[in-house]
C-alpha cells in the first residue's frame, strides 16, 4: 500500500539525507512562505521580499527534480512516464505564470491574480509529487539509493536557475545543457535589489552556447596539431 510522504516520519522516509525528506522539507518551507504572503503580514517590501524567495526555492527545487529524480522515476517504476508528465505540465504552466508575474508590477491589478493562480499550482504539485511520484520512489528505492538520489539532487538544487524559463525543456538533456548559463544569470539576478530589470535571459543563453562550442572547436583544433 501505498502512502503519501506528508504522513510519514523522518525515519520512515530513510532519514534527514534521504531525497523524500530533503523533499518534503522545501515543501514545507514553500507551505510556510506561501502563507505569509497570503497573510498580508509586514510591510509591501517584505512581501514582496518573500515572493522573491518563494521563486527562488520553487524554480530550483523544480529543476532539480527534473534533471535527477523524473528521469530516474522513469527508469524505476512502469508508470513513470505517465506521472512525471503530469508533473512536468505542472511545472510548465508554473513556469509561465511567473514569467508573466515578473512582468508585472506590484500594483497592477491582475499581480495578485497571478500569485493566487501560481501559488494554487504549486500546491497542487506538491499534493501530487508527495502523494503519486515521491512514494513510487519509496517502493523502488532502499534507504542507500533514497540517501544517494537525495544527494545527487541537493548538489544540483545548490547550483540550479532560480528564476522560469519557460523556453527551455522539461527533460534533459536541454535542460541541464541549458542550466549553466541558465543559472549564472539568475544567481547575479538575485544579488540585485528585488525588482531590478534584468537582460532577456535568452541572450544568455545563445552568447553561453556559442562560446561553449567556440571553446570545443578550439579544444579539437589544438589537439589534432
């Protein structure tokens, strides 16, 4: 039988390292920040403060999840393709909500409709990743290989982009290729005062792209002398 991670114990879930309870903490902290938005507590700049970090914490545990935990779902379990799709949409339209949301200033009045519709989806992902993905992990995996994923994806959470991308695939490998530069432009981002404009992040990641294959050619042509 299978149960929802939300309601088992650390232990059950194979200890604090393990992938499920590393999991399960960001969701809890993404419930916690979620509600004190919504509470309308403190000052705008503190709100606005917190929305910042909710995209922060969502955009790189998201891609996280992406590059390491769905495609080992898939590998693992029958019904992996069908449930990582699910939540990959999910993923998409969250994507594209909040790059609609960076969009849009404060007080412009469909801001707060954003927010309402973005934070419902991303609950809504937590149910079904806590509830559907999470635990067919659980059932395919024994305590080393949770605590071995958790790692893999605490080390790409740690350096992932920070802000959507809607441009870019839900699956590797476009989405780890992109995710270098990707991430070298929200990190410098988020160094700025929260509301800063920023270049288009797609320029980005074209001027990445071209000096990464710059550099290959002249790796190769050095070699063959």
């Amino acid at each position: 039988m299978i149960f929802s991670i939300a309601e088992q114990s650390v232990r059950q879930l194979g200890g604090e390292a393990s992938v499920l309870a590393r999991q399960r903490r960001d969701h809890i902290e993404l419930d916690r920040m979620m509600s004190y938005y919504e509470s309308g507590s403190g000052t705008e700049a503190e709100r606005q403060r917190t929305l910042h970090d909710i995209v922060q914490l969502t955009f790189s545990h998201a891609f996280a999840e992406e590059v390491v935990l769905w495609p080992a779902l898939r590998r693992l379990a029958l019904d992996g393709e069908e449930l990582t799709a699910r939540v990959e949409e999910e993923h998409q339209e969250i994507n594209e909500l909040v790059a609609e949301l960076e969009r849009t200033a404060p007080d412009d009045p469909r801001h707060d409709e954003l927010v309402g519709r973005a934070f419902a989806l991303i609950r809504q992902d937590i149910r079904d990743e806590e509830d559907l993905l999470l635990p067919r992990l659980q059932e395919a995996l024994d305590r080393t290989g949770l605590r071995r994923l958790g790692s893999a994806w605490e080390t790409v959470r740690r350096t992932a982009p920070t802000r959507p991308h809607p441009a870019v695939s839900r699956r590797p490998p476009g989405n780890a290729v992109a995710g270098v530069p990707l991430s070298a432009f929200d990190r410098a981002r988020d160094l700025l005062p929260v509301g800063t404009r920023a270049p288009n992040a797609l320029t980005l990641v074209v001027a990445g792209a071209a000096a990464l294959v710059a550099w290959l050619v002249f790796a190769a042509v050095r070699r063959r002398r």
